[in-house]
C-alpha cells in the first residue's frame, strides 16, 4: 500500500523546532517536532520556480527522522500528528494524499488536514478506487468482478471532488484519478472506456473558483491508453495527464507525446517505484527500501529527464506539482532534494527544457 489507513486526523502546526529532540512531548508540547531546517535546503528551496510544488506520496514513515522529524516517532503518531511539521519542511510544498483511494474522506476529514498547512501548500488527491478501479479487488490485489462503479460520474462527484473541494478549498492542488489496470475485455472497448471517462470528467464541478490552482488529472496503467482519443478527452473536460513513472507505463520520453497534445497546461507528476522491480515488484522494494533514509537506487536518468520536462513547463509559467515515493529510489525526501539540486543546477547553467521537444 502507499499510504495509511489509519483513521487518526491530524493536529494543529507546532511552534518553531526546539534544538534537543525529545522522545516524549511535555503537556501541551506538539506531538511531532520538525527537524531543525538545514540551511543549504532553505538557499535551494528559494532557487526552485515558484511555480513548482513539490512534495512525497503520504509522510508517515519513522525512517525520516532527522530529515523531516526531530527525533524518533512511530508510524501511528505520524499519521495523526506529522502532517504539521512534514509541511515545515522547506521543499515539501505538496503532499500527495494516497489514503483517499483506499476509502473516500469527507469534507471534515480534508478540513482538517488543510488545518494544519501553510496557505501556500497544496494536497494532490487520489480518488477512491470505488470510482478509479475497474475491478473490486480482494486483499491481495487480485480482480475478482467488475466494479459497476468505475468512473460513475455521480459518485465521482459525491464521494470525491465535492468533498475535497469543500474540505480543502484554496489548498486543493489536483484530483488524481489513478486508473487501476484495466482488464483485456475493456481495453479492447476502447470508445466505450474513453466515453465513460469523458461522462465522468465533464460531471466534475469547476474547481477554480475556489480553488485557482487545482487541477484534475487522469493517470494510467496501460500503455495502450496513451493515445490521441484520450487526449481529446482530457482537453474537452479541461483536464490533464498525470506522468506516472511506474515501470507498468514508459520512461517519460515514451509519455511525451501526451503532454505534448495538451500542451500548453500544467505537469503533473508521480513517480512512484524504481523500473528496477518491475512492473508488480512494489512489495519488493517496500521490503528492501525500508527504513527509506538512504538512496538505494539512485536513477539519476529518470530524475534529469524529469527535471527537464519540469524546467520546460515552469519557464513557460504553467504550474508543475510532483509527487515522489519512498519506491522510486528510497527515500523520498531524499529524492526531492536530487530532484531540487539536480532543477537547480540546470538553471545555474542557463539549461532549460521544454516537454514537447
């Protein structure tokens, strides 16, 4: 799984970090610390465009202490109190809320976790796989029937985007609608898949009155979606393609050609688990990732290739929001900062991109 089930909600901001971590709070005291900032991340933090958001998938994971925590916390304290001070973290301008696909919030629910952030921050969101699955799945992922759900346009709207948008207002980023592998018999419908999914993205409410920056995207798991019919879906709903780096899709060149046929628009971007594992090999680098507090697979091709689509979509002034897992290399804060310095030394050496080169 990629993000918690726990049911725990978090707690307001913590005051300024203390300099001594502290395995137990006094009364009153904040139940997660932030760790002291580093310097050199608050100098490159100021370097990255202001268009840019990034962020983690979820921020509950012990193994970042003294890189986003003070101290040592377990898995359980975080999901209900660390939400506050991964937001302190001077690059962490996102968070990517996984734990809505597994079972939908309310409006209350998404309140309260934009209680606790910066005005500037924004959640991508992850719709409930009651909507975004085509398949109702047992506990070891397998289909085991068709979901009459999948991309019901009112449920979409009910269980997802009203409450998201209620919830989390201004700091609504993007709805993500992670579109599970799809089943042979399906995709072999390819119109029939495309009109539900249009029906289903045109039944969305208009996010930008209250939400100016929030965006809805669409991210796949087969290849054999990525075609022009999708994105002239996309572009009539006012949607837009999420690059998802799983090694079930292409390398990002292999992805372009969408972003092309949307551009101009904004990135969004997950990069979810090391083409290293394969394609179902996500428990496997959960088991050899963990604690996640080191780079065990660096992928320095992925993270330039990368920092180039995002130096492109930036410098053209459209918006870009990425969201990195523990399972792309092995530490996610850690991939974010590489990812920073590798977007800052492009701009030091005068080096730009653009996504439909």
């Amino acid at each position: 799984m990629q993000d918690s089930l726990f049911d725990d909600l978090p707690q307001a901001a913590p005051p300024d970090p203390a300099p001594a971590a502290r395995k137990r709070p006094a009364p009153g005291e904040p139940k997660v610390r932030p760790a002291p900032p580093d310097p050199s991340q608050q100098v490159l933090a100021q370097a990255l465009p202001p268009q840019l958001r990034l962020g983690t998938s979820s921020w509950f994971f012990p193994g970042w202490a003294g890189m986003v925590w003070e101290g040592d916390y377990e898995q359980s304290v975080l999901s209900k109190h660390g939400l506050a001070a991964y937001a302190r973290h001077p690059l962490f301008r996102s968070v990517s809320l996984d734990r809505s696909f597994y079972r939908p919030l309310t409006a209350s629910q998404y309140a309260a976790y934009a209680a606790v952030v910066p005005e500037d921050f924004r959640f991508m969101v992850k719709a409930p796989s009651l909507v975004a699955d085509a398949l109702v799945r047992g506990e070891d992922g397998r289909g085991m029937q068709a979901n009459p759900a999948f991309l019901d346009p009112g449920l979409a709207v009910q269980e997802f985007a009203a409450p998201a948008l209620a919830g989390l207002g201004s700091k609504l980023g993007v709805l993500v609608f992670q579109l599970s592998p799809l089943p042979g018999p399906m995709l072999a419908r390819l119109p029939e898949l495309l009109e539900r999914l249009r029906r289903m993205l045109l039944a969305l409410p208009a996010l930008r009155p209250q939400a100016p920056d929030a965006v809805v995207a669409v991210e796949l798991r087969n290849p054999g979606l990525l075609t022009p019919e999708l994105a002239g879906v996309l572009r009539e709903a006012g949607a837009t393609y999420c690059l998802g780096l799983h090694p079930k899709m292409p390398p990002i060149a292999g992805q372009l050609p969408m972003l092309r046929a949307l551009w101009p628009g904004p990135l969004v971007c997950r990069w979810n688990l090391n083409r290293l594992h394969g394609a179902y090999g996500y428990e496997e680098a959960k088991k050899l990732y963990e604690p996640f507090d080191r780079l065990a697979d660096p992928d320095p091709e992925t993270r330039e290739a990368l920092a180039r689509v995002i130096a492109g979509t930036t410098d053209a002034g459209q918006s870009a929001y990425v969201a990195i897992n523990n399972k792309a290399e092995g530490s996610a804060p850690l991939s974010v900062l590489a990812l920073a310095q590798a977007l800052a030394m492009r701009r030091d050496d005068g080096g730009t991109g653009h996504p439909v080169d």
